[in-house]
C-alpha cells in the first residue's frame, strides 16, 4: 500500500451515521461500566471509535475477517488515537478457536444477514465460550419475526441480499435465538429501532 496514507485506507460506511447514536444509547444500558468487548465483524471501524470515545471506561477490540476492513478500523483508530481502543484482530467468527480468550460483552453490528448461515451459528459458539455469567451478545440489524418480514423495504432488501448471494438474507428471530440457547445465551431484551431494524440482546446464562 505504498503511497497511501491513513485517509486513503480509511472505509467509510452510511449506515453509521444513521444508526451510531441510536445504537450508542442502547449499548449504554447493556454494556457493562468496565471490562473488555469484544466487537465482532466491524466492517470499517467507525462504529468502533465512536462507541470507545464515548465509553471510555470499556476496553474496545475491534475485529474483522476482511483484510481491508482491518485496514479501515486500524487507519480509523489511528486518526482517533483513543487509549481504550485496541489494535483490531483478525477474527473468523464461524472459526473453532478465536484470538480472544474472553470478553465481558460482544458487540455484532449488521453481521448476520450480510454472512452465511454458518457465521451466526459460529458467532454464538464463540460468544458462549468467551461471556461470563451473565454477560451479554449485543445484535443489531434487520430480522424476520414469526416467519415474516416487519416491514415491506425490508422483504425487498431481502430479495436483493439473496439475489447477491443465496447463503445472505435476512434471518429468522427465532431461528438466531434458538441457536443461541444451545451455547447457554438467552434473549432478554428486544428493543424496535430506526428504519425496522432491531437491537436484541442475549445474556450468557448462569452455570
């Protein structure tokens, strides 16, 4: 990459500006005051150092399997220089094995319906090892509930995330948290957020 500088390698993605806030105050409340998350598929990293400004006391790891958006989240956080974000990781979430040994919290932000099937279920393998007791998996993004979409743009997307691949599309609610209640995480809150999108929150449950 010779002759780039931080700028040029620098992603920058619409959707945050939109939802960040709104995401900001629900992770208020579900993360916890300290410790260490884990965010999952970052994609380019701005959601990452505005979540770590305005949460100073959370240890921030960003992750991604992507090459270049490991380039965007590092060239992000350089440019935003905070003490409590960390270097971003490569990380597979459908992998066996993590670089991360444990977190308090994951964070995945529009994930699930951008990955195959097998992401999600790796997704929540690695979140049940990782979490404490009672620690939390934070989901956002577009979800079907009872089999049905919640709103007609969201069908439409849909159609054109499985018209760009058939392993994409929007999933089943129930179909997430079932997966997840085999690695002992459980859905405590579901909260309605901008654009028919949903926050979903799933707790590691005590052993």
């Amino acid at each position: 990459m010779s002759g780039e500088s931080a700028t040029d390698e620098a992603l920058f993605a619409p959707a945050v500006a939109r939802n960040g806030a709104v995401i900001l105050d629900v992770l208020r409340k579900v993360l916890p005051r300290g410790g260490h998350v884990l965010e999952v598929a970052s994609g380019s990293g701005e959601h990452a150092v505005r979540f770590a400004a305005a949460l100073p006391d959370l240890r921030w790891q960003p992750s991604d399997p992507d090459r270049r958006a490991l380039g965007s989240i590092a060239a992000h956080a350089r440019s935003a220089a905070l003490p409590n974000l960390l270097t971003p990781i490569e990380l597979d979430a459908q992998a066996q094995t993590w670089p991360v040994a444990r977190a308090d919290a994951v964070v995945c932000i529009n994930m699930t319906h951008i990955a195959p099937w097998a992401v999600t279920e790796g997704l929540m393998a690695g979140a049940g090892r990782l979490l404490p007791d009672s620690g939390s998996l934070y989901l956002y993004g577009p979800f079907r509930i009872g089999g049905a979409h919640t709103a007609a743009s969201n069908a439409l997307f849909d159609e054109d995330l499985r018209a760009r691949d058939p392993d994409w599309g929007v999933r089943d609610l129930e179909a997430v948290v079932a997966v997840a209640g085999k690695h002992g995480l459980r859905i405590t809150e579901q909260i309605a957020m901008p654009a028919n999108n949903l926050s979903v929150v799933l707790r590691k449950a005590e052993t």
